[in-house]
C-alpha cells in the first residue's frame, strides 16, 4: 500500500523541465555565430569619394583602407605606413581567406599614394581590390 501511495503522489507533482541544458545550448550557438560571423573592417576616417556613373555596390567587402587628401593611410581608425599596408593585409587574408578588399581613396588624394595602397594590397596576395566611389546622380 505504501508503494501505491508513492507512484500516486509522484504522478500529482507534475513534470519538472530543467531549463540549464537549453540555456548553455543558446549561449554555444551565439558563441558559435559570433565567431564564423565576416566583420567588415573601416578604414576609420571620413573620406570624400569621387563619383563614377560605373559604381556598383559591393556587399561582401572585408577590409577597408582610407587614403585622405593629406596621403594618410588608415586601417582601422588607426594612422599607418604605406609600408606596412603589405603587412596588414597579409595579416587580414590569413584570417578571412578569400577576402575583399576595398581602398577608399579621397577626391583629392594624390593618386601616387593610393597606387602605392593599391600595389601592396596585390603584394599581399589579395586577388579582390577595389577602389571605393559613389554613383553619380
């Protein structure tokens, strides 16, 4: 009789859902998608681009270099070499094989300075380079 008693009071309190196992299984897919997740990477500095009526958007761009009017190079936010453009580069292909990269260049720039950009990307091994401009209206 006691047995029947037990498996009676059993059945009464009802079904307990541990929510743990769900909770860590949510926080591993974030983790999961934070990390396969392509940042795009800005140049960091405010250029005025020149227009072109050819300019297509690009949707899947990886790393941005800025070249200002002064011949400043930035690779994000943070002022750098001509020389050491190569290096980063290198670095940025390393991390994200196949990735694009895109030199957007001021109006005024000299275009000394954004070939140079433009060579050391090359150099590095990136095969998708592009020169960033706006549609023209």
């Amino acid at each position: 009789m006691k047995s029947l008693r037990y498996s009676r009071r059993r059945r009464r309190s009802g079904v307990e859902l541990n929510m743990a196992p769900l909770i860590d299984m949510i926080f591993i897919l974030l983790i999961f998608f934070l990390v396969t997740t392509n940042f795009v990477r800005e140049s960091g500095v405010d250029v005025k681009r020149p227009t072109a009526q050819t300019a297509v958007s690009k949707s899947k761009a990886g790393m941005v270099i800025g070249v200002t009017s002064e011949g400043l190079v930035y690779i994000g936010g943070r002022t750098v070499d001509v020389r050491l453009v190569r290096a980063r580069v290198e670095r940025f292909l390393a991390e994200t094989p196949g990735g694009g990269v895109v030199i957007a260049a001021d109006r005024e720039s000299r275009t000394g300075t954004v070939i140079q950009v433009l060579d050391a990307c090359r150099l590095a091994g990136a095969k998708n380079v592009s020169v960033a401009a706006r549609r023209a209206e």
